[in-house]
C-alpha cells in the first residue's frame, strides 16, 4: 500500500497530502541541520511575532550551504546572540528585529520590525526599540547598522498588522505626522488605528478579516460609540494604500 506524502524541504518529505506548517518546516531544518540557529523572519516567529509565514525560512549556520527555498545566512555569530526559543536556537530578540530590518529594503523590514515590537495580549514583544538601540551602540560595526536605525526611527509600537503599519507610514509620510497609533478615544473604552484627538479625526485600517458577519456586528458598535463621540473615521484599504 502506496502512503501518499508531502514535501517538506526539498530532499524531506513528511506522510499526508496536507501542506507543511510553519513549525514542520523548522523542524524539519533542525533535524538536517543540527547546527542550525533560526534567524529573521523565521526567529521572529519563535519568539511570537505575527505575520511571518508568508517568507522562506531562514537559518545561520557556520559554514556556507545551499538548500533550495531556505535562506542560509554565515558570519560570525557570538553565543550571547543565540537563545533557545521553544526548544529551538534562534537569535536574540533584538537581533532578530535587527536581522529583519537590514535584509530588507522596502517597508516590509519596517513593518516586520513593528511587529517585534508589538506587544501581545501578556505584555510581551520580541524586543524593544531601546533594546536594538542599546544593541546597535554596542556593536558599532554591525552590518547594516545605518539601515537599521532608519527603520528604527520609523518604527511604532503600536501596529497590529502590515497593513496598519503601511497606513501609518503613508499617512506620516505626507507630512500628518500628528496622527498617532493606537489612540484611545475617551468615553468608550476603544483605540483606533490612527487618531488626531485635537481634530477628533481616525483613520483605521479595513482587513479582510472585517467581511466576516460576527466582525462586521462588532466594527458597528465599535464605530457608533466613537462616532457617537463626535469623531470622524476615514476608512483605508490595501487598495487605498496601493492605488
């Protein structure tokens, strides 16, 4: 009897015709490469980061190897950088948002960055802004530094998504600067995405997950009680953000 079977990496395969999670895919990179320490966009998923599954793992490893869709970074790594995150090493926390920032050149590093910083519903985040400063002026040569401190002076800590973080940088960057994230509106217990308390202005992000009926019940409650404030809400979409 013929069991039918998914692969994997290239070269590993696993039994079943579901496709390969994210944690098999580690897994499956610790079990070839025992060596391996997670970096990146695949750290920042150990240590509880959102919105990674969508980029190709990646690894560091002491000598320089070639896998197909795996990204393989070498150099020297000091084992203070290395930490065991769920029972896998990964890099530390700021530099996993370091990592991100500088491999990128597009605002996805700056919107990967945010969400190292985000903190989850337990008062946790991967990092801190003053935690990759405090890295960066105690590596004075790292690679990428410059890049990293641009990012760093555009980051926020309070996007929830890309999406959010896209938003706010379009928005900063023609000049609104004094729209701020995650701004609480008094008198009904809700922030928004983007607000200017002097104006009573919000702007908020309109993900797909709103089309849902249960969403869409809470999206109106929660914008009659702001509106119900006196603010105005400018809805955006990925449309919006894109043209």
């Amino acid at each position: 009897m013929r069991i039918e079977s998914t692969s994997v990496l290239h070269g590993l395969r696993k039994d079943g015709v579901e496709s390969a999670t994210a944690k098999e895919i580690r897994d499956a990179l610790a079990f070839a490469y025992p060596e391996a320490v997670f970096t990146g966009w695949t750290a920042a998923a150990l240590h509880g980061a959102l919105y990674t599954d969508c980029h190709p793992p990646e690894i560091w490893l002491p000598q320089q190897r070639a896998r197909k869709n795996v990204i393989i970074r070498t150099g020297h790594l000091p084992k203070e950088d290395i930490q065991t995150v769920l029972r896998r090493r990964a890099t530390s926390g700021p530099l996993t948002a370091a990592d991100i920032a500088r491999h990128s050149t597009t605002d996805e590093g700056i919107a990967g960055f945010d969400q190292c910083l985000r903190v989850d519903d337990y008062g946790r985040s991967v990092t801190t802004q003053k935690a990759v400063l405090a890295y960066l002026d105690a590596h004075p040569g790292f690679y990428g530094g410059h890049r990293v401190r641009a990012v760093l002076a555009e980051s926020s800590i309070g996007a929830d998504s890309h999406w959010e973080t896209y938003t706010r940088l379009a928005v900063h960057r023609a000049g609104l600067t004094f729209f701020t994230p995650q701004t609480p509106v008094p008198g009904t217990g809700y922030h928004v995405d983007l607000g200017d308390p002097e104006h009573l202005i919000a702007i908020e992000y309109d993900g797909g997950y709103h089309r849902s009926v249960r969403q869409q019940r809470k999206d109106i409650r929660r914008w009659n009680a702001i509106t119900g404030q006196e603010w105005a809400i400018i809805r955006v979409t990925s449309e919006t953000l894109t043209g």
